[in-house]
C-alpha cells in the first residue's frame, strides 16, 4: 500500500528553519545547526543518526514540497532557478512543487522533474500519489506544506528528527495545527537528536 510520509528536523522549541531565509540562509539564519546530526552522521558515527538520515534518503516514488523549499525567488519566475541541489538533486524521483506561479517542468539530471502546481496541496497530493506507483509519497517541507499535509489528513507517519537547538523564531512546524494525533511508533537518539517516528491517528 502507498503511504504518505513526512521526515523533517526541528528544533527544540518547534521550528523548521530560522527567520530570514535567504539566498545565504537557505534554512534561515541558525538553521543549518539543525542538521549536524545529518552532516555528520557518518563522521560521528551514531548508530541513530545514520539509521534516520538512511530513512530521509530512501527512495520514494514522488515528493511534494512548498515554493520555499524549493528555493529563494519570489513571485514570478524571474531567472533560470532550478533548486538548491545542483545539477543531480537527490531525489530521483518526480517533485510536485506548490506555487502561485506557473511554470514549465524542469527535467534534472538522476531522473527528478520538478512539476510546478498551481492548483493547491491536494491536486499536488493526487498526481504525487498517480506518479508514485507502489512507491510513497514523500511531504518533503516546508513548514506550511506539512501543516497543508496534516490539515488535509493525507499523512500516514510522519518522523520528526528534534535537534537540542533554540531558534527563538522562523517557521515553526505545527503552528495553528490540529492534534493529528499522534502515535509514537519508534523512538531513538544521539546527543545531536532525538527520532521519533509517528503514526499519524485519523
């Protein structure tokens, strides 16, 4: 059976990314500490950290993600902007991303296609999901597509990776979230984060 999942890093006090996102800033100002326990995970060695990042870059047969994470531009499609993850992104798989703006498909190297959808989160779910055969479907952020997912009560498990960080302000997660009610499935840790992976109630 298809599922849909989540697999996003927070901090402690419940945010996404910092303020500021920018260019220079791509997860906002303070928020690259979220993902020591990624970067590193094979330097560090933690049995957890390498477990989750592996589980973040499993192959799933399609991705839905927000405007913002695909990058920093604005309103209309100004320039040739083609996503933070140069010319191979690591998805290998089609991307739906939600814009107000239309735009033409973009074909990247290792087999990912951005597709930009205009039409909202649930007309990018559904052709996520015709796309995604088998496979899952992957919520890969930000802050308001989750919340988007959740709202429309399409997430199956959603892992949430918790970093010991303070960001003070940014994009919180959850924020303005009904209780999706939340089952705790798996829990594991490091000293750089805590993984806990849910069964989302509906």
């Amino acid at each position: 059976m298809t599922l849909t999942t989540c697999h996003v890093t927070i901090s402690l006090d419940g945010f996404l990314a910092g303020p500021d996102q920018s260019l220079d800033h791509p997860l906002g100002v303070g928020g690259l500490a979220l993902h020591e326990w990624h970067f590193d995970a094979d330097e560090k060695g933690h049995a957890a950290d390498i477990a989750a990042r592996d589980d973040l870059l499993k192959q799933r047969g399609a991705y839905v993600m927000g405007r913002n994470m695909f990058g920093p531009v604005r309103g209309s499609w100004d320039g040739d902007w083609r996503g933070w993850w140069g010319d191979e992104p690591p998805y290998h798989a089609p991307v739906f991303v939600l814009t107000h703006h239309p735009r033409e498909s973009v074909e990247m190297a290792g087999g990912t296609t951005f597709h930009f959808v205009t039409e909202g989160f649930e007309a990018a779910h559904a052709r996520a999901r015709e796309a995604a055969g088998d496979l899952d479907v992957a919520i890969a952020g930000g802050a308001s597509t989750v919340r988007q997912a959740l709202a429309a009560g399409v997430v199956d498990e959603i892992t949430l990776d918790i970093a010991p960080v303070l960001l003070g302000a940014g994009e919180r997660l959850l924020e303005g979230v009904a209780d999706p009610g939340l089952v705790p499935l798996e829990v594991t840790g490091s000293p750089l984060a805590t993984h806990v992976r849910y069964r989302v109630g509906r």
